[in-house]
C-alpha cells in the first residue's frame, strides 16, 4: 500500500512542479519585456544627454534662447528617469528578492527567527511594501 501512496505524491507534486514552471516562464517573458522597455527609455535618456551637453556648450558659447530648448529637455530627462525606477519597482515586484537580514544584509534562508549571520531577530511576516 505505501508504494501506492508515494506513487499519487508524486504525481501531486509534478503537478505543481508544472504550475511553478508555467508562473515562472510568464514571469520570465514579462521581465524581459520590461528590461527592453528600460534599455529603450535609458537609450533616449543618453540623447537627451548628449543633447542638453550641445546645448550647454552653445550657451556657453554665446548663443542665446537656448534656455527653453534646455528646460524641456531636462524636464523630459527627469521623466524618462522615473519611467525606469518605475518599470524597475515593477521588476522587483516580479522578482522578490529573497528576504535579507535588516542588521549585517545577509540573505536569510526560509523560515528562521534569528538571522545565523548576526543573531538579529528576523520579523515574523514580511510584507512587500506598498
Ligand atoms: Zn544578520
């Protein structure tokens, strides 16, 4: 009878395997469309970069009524900025990193009360911040 049992265990536990596996993979497809959509806003971060640098310089240099061109390109620069700290928190959120010790920063494995780096108490629940 117990080879039975284990039979059906494991059974259950591909199952689940399966639907870890299909999360993940879901995951997977959505960070890296994420991380293309930050390399994509960091590209025209650096040409509004490069940009503001010309500009600069051409004030510098004398030439005059720049200062607009210069102030729709910083506010644009700030924008894009805080698009990908936006899509990054969306990332993490993705990807939780596993709990870390708040004292020394050591990863803490599952389950424990005291971290076995430090001996600082972990927190009971960790809820991700909102
Ligand atoms: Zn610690």
């Amino acid at each position: 009878m117990e080879i039975f049992k284990k039979v059906s265990e494991g059974a259950r536990s591909i199952t689940e395997g399966a639907k870890t596996i299909g999360k993940k993979s879901g995951d997977l497809v959505e960070t890296t469309r994420l991380k293309m959509e930050i390399s994509k806003l960091e590209k025209e971060m650096e040409n509004n970069i490069t940009a503001l640098g010309n500009l600069v310089y051409m004030q510098y240099k004398g030439d005059e009524g720049l200062k607009e061109e210069i102030d729709r390109l910083l506010l644009s620069t700030r924008a894009l900025e805080s698009d990908i700290d936006e899509i990054n928190d969306q990332i993490i959120k993705i990807n939780p990193k596993p709990p870390a010790c708040a004292n020394c920063h050591e990863e803490l494995p599952q389950n424990v009360k005291f971290c076995p780096n430090c001996g600082t108490k972990v927190p009971e629940v960790e809820k991700p911040a909102e």
